[in-house]
C-alpha cells in the first residue's frame, strides 16, 4: 500500500515521528499522487526505502488535464530522514502556478535524503518567475544535508522563455546546507536558460565530493574536492 497521510477533520494530519520501511518493489502508475508533507505539516519521520525500487511515480496522472507531476515527498522537517529508496522512471513538473520549490525526492528539506537512486526520470519546468528545480529536491535548507545519493539517465527540459531567474539544477535547486558525495550521470537537458548546472545553481550552503556528466555547466562557487 503507497504510504500517504490520513484525512482527518478537513486537513491533512502527518505520521509524526513515525518510521516505515519499504519491503518490496511498487509501482505507482495511476496512483493519484500528493507529496507527503505539506506547507503546515512537514514530515518529520523516517523512512526507508529498503533499496526497493518505487517506479511510475505520476505516470498517468492529470489535473485540470493537464499534467500534475509532485515530488515523493513535500517538505521534510529537521527530524526527517528519507534514505535508500530508489525512483525509476518518475517524472515531476513546475509551472508558474506551482510550488517555488520542486524536485523527485522533495520540494523542501530540513532534515536528511541519504542513499537515494534516481534513474530513468524526467524534470520539467514551465515559465516560472521564481522556481528552483533540483533532480533531487528544490532547495536544502541550512542544516539540512544531501548525501551520497545519484541521478542516472534522466532528462531536463524547460519550456522556451525561461529567466535567468528560474534555472534547473541537475541535483539540488537551490543549497543553503550540506551536500556530499553526489553525482549525475547521463543526464540531458534541453531549452532553458544559460544559468542552468550540473550539480546545484548556488546557495549559501557546502557542496563535496559532488560531480556531473551533463550538458550544462556546473556549479562554480564554494565547491571542496
């Protein structure tokens, strides 16, 4: 059963604390998908993927017929740890009416994505005026930290007109804590701004041991190798 959150008294009431593991492979085609966390509550438990593979995250999925394409989770609090699981074939988008923040695993991070595998996916950005679109997740807040974790053969596309305000971000959008030992490999990207990058657009955050094999440039400021 996908893990969601339970429908109490017109809001959204979160597993607080809670810690769940994953122990075999789903596939999520046509499920009608909401990241799990939201603005008001974060998610602030654990959970493990068991290095199963979830696939088809928002295939077959519509709004208003068009395309509406969330990240696994929403926002992770300080307490939450997300680690092994791996995303195939998953597919996540933005447009300008959507969330500032947007990637596969998370909007937002407080807390610790460890350990995941992103392959085969796709990342797509409408005209937005104040977007960050990371692979992994669209911004790591300070404190927070993104470890050893991979994006394989996944495509980046933004629709034509994009500014330089708004650019993609092969792994994290925008980095205000830590990220270590990170890498994108194989991955394409089309239309868009020249601001994109490989690894994360820039922020006031650490970025270590992280490399990229993709077609824009990477990240050029406050890197340790």
């Amino acid at each position: 059963e996908v893990l969601q959150y339970k429908w109490y008294d017109e809001r959204y009431v979160p597993y607080e604390n809670a810690h769940f593991i994953v122990t075999k492979d789903i596939d999520m085609t046509n499920v009608e998908w909401s990241g799990i966390g939201t603005d008001v509550y974060y998610f602030n438990g654990t959970f493990d993927g068991g290095y199963h593979t979830i696939s088809n995250l928002n295939k077959g999925n519509t709004f208003d017929g068009l395309p509406d394409w969330e990240s696994l989770f929403g926002i992770l609090g300080e307490d939450a740890v997300v680690k092994n699981v791996y995303l195939e074939n998953a597919s996540v988008h933005v447009e300008d009416t959507d969330f500032i923040y947007t990637g596969i695993i998370a909007r937002e991070n407080y807390g610790t994505i460890s350990r995941c595998m992103i392959y085969d996916s796709f990342v797509h950005q409408s005209v937005g005026t104040k977007s960050y679109v990371g692979g992994i997740v669209g911004k790591n807040h300070s404190g927070a930290s993104v470890e050893v974790c991979g994006i394989l053969n996944t495509k980046y596309t933004s629709a034509a007109g994009i500014p330089t305000t708004t650019p993609l971000a092969g792994m994290v959008g925008i980095n205000d804590g830590d990220m270590f030992a990170c890498y994108t490999y194989n991955a394409t990207v089309s239309g868009g701004t020249d601001y994109n990058h490989g690894v994360t657009t820039g922020g006031s955050g650490k970025v270590r041991y992280c490399y990229h094999d993709v077609v824009f440039g990477s990240y050029d400021g406050n890197v340790e190798t």
